[in-house]
C-alpha cells in the first residue's frame, strides 16, 4: 500500500502475522490502524504516514523494531498491549504522542532513542517489567515531568532522559530497590522532588539492608 496516498481506512484482521518494510508508508489520508496481535514483530512499516494520529496494538504484539513510526508527524495516541516486549530503535521519533507512556510487566527493554523528542509526553511509567532504558530513549520530551521507576530497571543509559528540562518528580514503590538500581547520572541534573508510594520523601532514613550508596543517587533531590 505504499504510496496509496487516497487509503483512508484498513482493517487487519487477526491472522496477519507480517507487515514488511513500508507496508504504509506515505500513505497520507490513514488516520487510525489497529495492529493485530498475530503480528508478534512489527517492521517499520508505517514510516512518513503524516496523517495517522492513532495506533493500537493487539495483544500479542511483543517487539516494534526500529524506525516503524518515523515521519508520523500526527501520531498523538498510542495503546500498547500487556505483551509488549521491547520498542527498538528511534521507533517513535518525534511523534506527538501526548500524556502518560505506560508498560505493561512484559516490557523489557525500551531501545536507543525509541521515544527522542517526543514533546508531549507527560509522565512515564515503566513498570515492573522493565530492566532497561537505552541511550537518549526519551531525549527532548519537554513535557516529562514524572517518572515511576519500576523495581526491576537496572541499567539506564547516562543520556536516556537528556534535554528533559521539565524533569520534576521520581516516584518510587521501594527505598531498598532504589538505592540498589543504579543508573542514578540520567536523571542528576534536573532539580528534582523524591515520592515513596505516593509520600514526598522530606526525612531520608537509609534501610539497614543497603551496603552502599551509588554516585547521584540522591543529587539535586531538593525536598530531602
């Protein structure tokens, strides 16, 4: 379908379990797809489809590769499934997908600039799946003000949320866990406010578990 820029509408149904290189791409009038989730791997099949505002994945869906939505300058809402495994590389660039980016318990791994200048993202979510967050992952997403970090995220890369200037709240679920992830130098230079299961952290009391205290793991949280 490429090229077909008329195509307004497609439905896929349930069975599709390819969408090849460029499947859509520059096919301007669609504005909504729903992937079904017998598309385990989705290739960047929807790159330059300046009109889709609206993406849902089907349960079943577990990677979106690289490059899938580059150029997919209206993309404002995205739904992912609970069985999403990993986004890949710069697979959201620059698309104005707005609020919050929550992930299921699957998700492992958010790949290498997978959401860089994505400008309307509020708040992120990673879950409790998540164990990685690649280089520049959320570079430039302006609006990010909050992140929950899951108890499972053990490597970020020191540039993951660079030029995140509205940087205002992490929120954690477990002091222990949190002293003990690492990846503290991708968020040290935003002044920034610490939440404990919803309570702004003012009085700082270290568990008697924890052996010792990373580089940044507590900088620039002025509330403390």
């Amino acid at each position: 379908f490429s090229f077909c820029e008329a195509l307004s509408e497609c439905t896929l149904s349930e069975g599709v379990r390819e969408l090849g290189y460029g499947t859509f791409s520059y096919v301007d009038a669609l504005q909504s797809i729903v992937i079904p989730g017998s598309v385990e791997s989705l290739d960047p099949a929807f790159y330059n489809c300046t009109g889709l505002a609206e993406v849902e994945f089907g349960d079943g869906v577990k990677h979106i590769g690289d490059y899938v939505f580059v150029g997919c300058g209206n993309l404002s809402k995205v739904v992912f499934p609970e069985s999403l495994v990993s986004v890949g590389f710069h697979t959201f660039f620059r698309c104005p997908i707005e609020g919050e980016l929550r992930f299921g318990e699957n998700m492992r791994t958010i790949g290498f600039g997978a959401f860089d200048g994505c400008v309307k993202i509020t708040s992120l979510d990673t879950g409790d799946g998540v164990t990685e967050i690649e280089g520049i992952a959320f570079r430039g997403c302006d609006a990010l003000t909050d992140v929950r970090r899951g108890n499972n995220l053990k490597k970020v890369a020191d540039d993951a949320f660079d030029s995140c200037n509205s940087m205002k709240n992490i929120h954690i679920d477990s002091l222990e866990m949190w002293c003990g992830l690492g990846g503290y130098k991708a968020f040290y230079r935003y002044e920034k406010e610490l939440y404990l299961n919803g309570e702004r952290i003012t009085r700082l009391v270290i568990p008697e578990t924890v052996k010792e205290l990373s580089t940044c793991t507590f900088y620039k949280f002025t509330g403390i």
